[in-house]
C-alpha cells in the first residue's frame, strides 16, 4: 500500500470546548492509539479531506510536532448536516504486527454474463483483511470473466496471498443477475429448440 504524509499538532487539552474550538481554526482533533499511550492531537482539514475523500487506503504517516507515527485511519465522525469531519481515529501500525485494514474490491476482467445481456451488481466494496502491514495489498482483485448469468463471486472464492479475508465465507461480493433482455433472449432461444 501507499502511504501518504500528513502533519498534526499536540492538543494540550481534550474536551468538548476545545474541540469546538479547533473546528472554527479549520482543525480536525483526531486520537492516536494502539501504541505506548493514546495521543491527542489535530490536524488541518484540508489536506485531511484529501485522504478522506478517496476510494484508495493508505498507510498515513503522521509528523506530531517532530516525531512520526505510521498509521491507519480507523474511524472519522461527521457533522450531520454539512458532512464536515469532526473527528477521527488513527491505529498506529508495526511491521511485526498484524493490522486488519478495510480495502476496497476491484473488479477486472468482462463478465460472460453480461456479454449475454446481464446486469453486474457490485455487492461488497470492501473487504476486512488481517495481514501484516508489509503484505497488504492496495485492493482486492475479483477478475470476473467467467461469472455467467445467475452466477456470483463469494468471499470463500477470493484468495489474497499473505493476508486473511476476515468477512463471512459465503457473503457476496459481486454477481451477474438477469436482466429483462437476457430473460427474453433465454426464452427465444428455448422456444426456437422446441
């Protein structure tokens, strides 16, 4: 995975009020924990919404007043009504220890189904995987060339070397279903057999 680089500032106090506060600086109070102890800490917003704002998952190092942190971004709350980012979770990693990461599916390949007229539904777009940082992927490949109609790609299907799908077996990630012109076409040809 790639990882991208942001800059954060030490909060000296944690609560509601100063939290209010750096959201009118243009701030983002964020947590950092899964290390030695948590950190309190805040970002800008701007260059946050970059990371947030993007199908893609990265490893984010991020610059504290000097000393640096490789994490992920586990969790981001947001204002109801105007969709700002009011807080978020990072998890520092370790290269020697397993992180589970949510990553997105990416399909490759031209479905026979939908050659015959089928309709692709795209089920799951993430995937939870468990794997050392240095084996995560940036996405899961789902080559769907030989899902024909009625046909699906299930979790069970999907082997990623070096890392763990965490989410249920049979749980679907992407399927053919028929469509309206595939049922008729199916019919024609049945009723020209006949």
């Amino acid at each position: 995975m790639k990882t991208v680089e942001i800059k954060g500032t030490l909060r000296d106090a944690s609560g509601t009020k100063e939290a209010n506060k750096l959201r009118k600086e243009g701030k983002v109070p964020a947590v950092l924990y899964g290390g030695e102890e948590n950190i309190h800490f805040s970002v800008d917003r701007i260059p946050f919404e970059k990371i947030v704002n993007t199908p893609k998952v990265f490893f984010i190092e991020i610059d504290i007043d000097g000393k640096k942190y490789k994490t992920i971004l586990k969790d981001v709350q947001y204002h109801p009504v105007n969709d700002a980012p009011m807080h978020a979770d990072f998890q520092q990693i370790f290269d020697d220890k397993k992180a589970i990461v949510k990553l997105p599916v990416e399909l490759t390949g031209i479905s026979t189904g939908v050659v015959k007229g089928g309709k692709l539904r795209l089920v799951t777009r993430r995937l939870t995987v468990k794997g050392l940082p240095t084996d995560l992927p940036e996405s899961i490949v789902v080559d769907i060339t030989n899902v024909d109609l009625g046909q699906s790609v299930k979790v069970k299907d999907v082997d990623v070397k070096g890392v763990e799908v965490l989410d249920a077996p049979n749980a679907v990630i992407v399927q053919v279903k028929m469509s309206r012109a595939a049922m008729a076409n199916k019919a024609a040809a049945e009723a020209e057999e006949a």
